[in-house]
C-alpha cells in the first residue's frame, strides 16, 4: 500500500476527531485486513475515490461507540428510530469529512462519492481487488473506530 495514502488518511481521521469531538484518537499500528475477517463492528461510512487516487474507504464504528458520538455531538434523537438514523448520518459525514481532508494532503488530489452507511453485526464489505485492504485501527478513551483503505495511484 502506498504510504502517502495511509499518512494522509492516519492524519485526516486523528485531525477530524480532534477538531469535531475534542478526542485525541491515538492511531495503532497499520495492519492488512483479510477480505474474509469477522470483525466487531456495527456501522460502516463507504465512499468511493477517484482520480489521481482510485479505491474505497471504510470508516467504521461500534453501535456503542457510535451512539457516544452522537450524544457527545449534542444532538438529541427523540426516538429509537431517529438516534438510528442520526447515528448513521453522523457516521456518513465523518467518513466524508476524512476522506475530504485526505484528498488534499500530501499531493494527493482525487474526488469522494457521497457516502453510503451500511448498519448491522458483522456486514460484509465487497472490496475491489485493486489493492490490499489497509486496516487502520484508533484508539480513543470512550471506545476506537477503524479506518480502512483500498486504494491506489
């Protein structure tokens, strides 16, 4: 994987949290992430890249830790059904949000598709076979997300 990618990814996800949520996301080692992988997670931002960078990005989340987001936000759900919603709306802004920050560090320069959220345990992600699946784990106080990357130049 090109390092330019995960750096600037690493860098647009730590910048994100700190700026939006005053969190210091402590990134941990970049590992490969096998395309058949069971994993823990409840809710996945997607957004697709293309120019001079080609791929798909996955910011992903607990439901817990994705329900803290929200709460911390500030936003209120009246609901059951409406916290769902706003939960996966927020996970979809901040996948943009990051992929948005990443497309101009580092000389990269591509465009982001809207962002898709798709919700529940253990989904399957039908990656491209373009590259490797970068897994990009975050650790922060309330619980850790993961940012995962195919892509190429």
């Amino acid at each position: 994987m090109d390092q330019g990618i995960v750096s600037a990814f690493t860098e647009a996800a730590k910048n994100t949290f700190r700026d939006m949520f005053g969190i210091d996301a402590r990134p941990m080692e970049a590992s490969e992430l096998s395309r058949s992988d069971e994993h823990g997670w409840g809710l996945t931002g997607l957004v697709g890249l293309a120019g001079s960078v080609q791929g798909v990005i996955a910011v992903r989340f607990t439901e817990e830790f994705a329900g803290k987001l929200l709460a911390g936000s500030g936003v209120h759900a009246g609901s059951e059904a409406e916290r769902r919603q706003l939960e996966g709306g927020l996970v979809g802004e901040l996948c943009n949000i990051i992929a948005g920050a990443a497309s101009s560090s580092g000389g990269l320069d591509f465009e982001i598709a809207p962002p898709v959220v798709v919700r529940g345990p253990n989904h399957k992600i039908g990656w491209p076979n373009i590259a490797p699946v970068i897994a990009l784990g975050f650790e922060v106080e309330a619980g850790s997300f993961e940012v995962d990357i195919c892509a190429k130049r």
